[in-house]
C-alpha cells in the first residue's frame, strides 16, 4: 500500500516527497537565517533608497547648477570688440587662433583682452565677445540644459553609488559569513574527525 502523502498521526498530509520551506528547513543554520534576512533588507533598501537618492542627488544638482546658471546670466554680457592685430594663418590649419582685442565699457573705460579668432582675421575686424562684471573676457553663461544635464549626471551617479555600494556590502558580509562557517566546520571535524576515524581501526 502506498503511503506517501498519506496524514500522519496529526492528521496533517506527510511531509515526505513535498517541499520543504527554506526558512523552516531544520539544517538551517543561525548564519543561514541571518543571511536569508540581511538579504532581503538589502533588496528592500536597493528598491526604495536607489530611486530616493538618485532623485534627491539630481534635484540638488540641478538646483545648484541652475543658481550658477542665473548669477552668470546676471553677471555676463557680450560687447562688440575689434581686433588689435591680423591673426595669422597657418599652412592647412583651421584651428582658431588668440589675438588680441579692444573695446570700450559702458563707463568709457577702453579695455582689452584675448580671445579665439579663425585664421586669417584681419586687425580691426569687430568680435563678439562674452565679458565679466569686472570687464575680464570669458566664456557665455551656463545655460539651463546644462543645469539639468549636471541633474541627470549626478543622479546616475548617485543612483551607481547605491547599486555598488548595497552589492559591495552583500559580497562583504558573505565573505564574512563563509568565514565563519569554514572556522565552525574545521572546529567541528576536529572533534568528529578521531570518532570517525577510530571505526576504521577496530
């Protein structure tokens, strides 16, 4: 008579051929339990701290870099500027070249400074050029795409530094876990190790 899945005396289903829970599995060991758990914490903290930290680092990010957007846009201007002298140009070289250049403020004050020209430029020719609050030549302002190109930057990153961080600290504490359980299983072999081998010398 076949007895496989038939009730045992508490009138339960036998457990015998049926699947046997992982968390309940009495081999299981503390170190296995703890694993089991610490993983899952891990998983939990990847799926909501991952997105919270990304999205909170761009929006910093872009915040920041929209402040320097607007106090360069404040600050910066572009003048109409004339060149001080030709600008040579070299044999098959389409590389812009600095020359000098010279303009007047809003003050009156004449003022001068270098800037790129292309090859061939001839002295006076006039120059659009991008100037300071102290009349010092510069670059153009920030614009708000690099704002949020600065955003999404930082929140990838932000977003790897998690996703690395949560693997680096999983690889760790099961470094640490199979280390002590290869200590426990050399332990536990040097005490069964004489039982087993002394029935092999009777």
């Amino acid at each position: 008579m076949n007895t496989q899945g038939s009730p045992n005396a508490s009138g339960q289903p036998s457990p015998r051929g049926e699947h046997v829970s992982a968390r309940v599995n009495p081999l299981r060991r503390p170190s296995d339990r703890f694993e089991w758990w610490f993983r899952r914490l891990l998983m939990i903290l990847l799926v909501l701290g991952l997105p919270v930290v990304a999205y909170s680092a761009g929006t910093a990010a872009h915040e920041a870099s929209m402040r320097t957007v607007r106090a360069q846009v404040a600050e910066r201007h572009r003048v109409t500027a004339r060149l001080t002298e030709d600008v040579r140009r070299e044999k098959n070289s389409l590389v812009k070249q600095p020359a000098q250049v010279r303009w007047t403020d809003g003050g009156g004050v004449v003022r001068t400074g270098a800037v790129l020209v292309k090859p061939g430029t001839a002295k006076g020719t006039a120059v659009r050029v991008w100037v300071d609050g102290n009349g010092t030549v510069t670059g153009p302002p920030a614009s708000a795409l690099n704002a949020t190109t600065n955003g999404w930057l930082m929140g990838v990153a932000a977003a790897l530094g998690v996703a690395y961080g949560t693997y680096g600290l999983w690889v760790g504490t099961r470094l640490l876990l199979d280390r002590r359980r290869y200590a426990q299983w050399d332990a536990e072999w040097e005490r069964a190790e004489p039982l087993w081998s002394a029935r092999f010398r009777r």
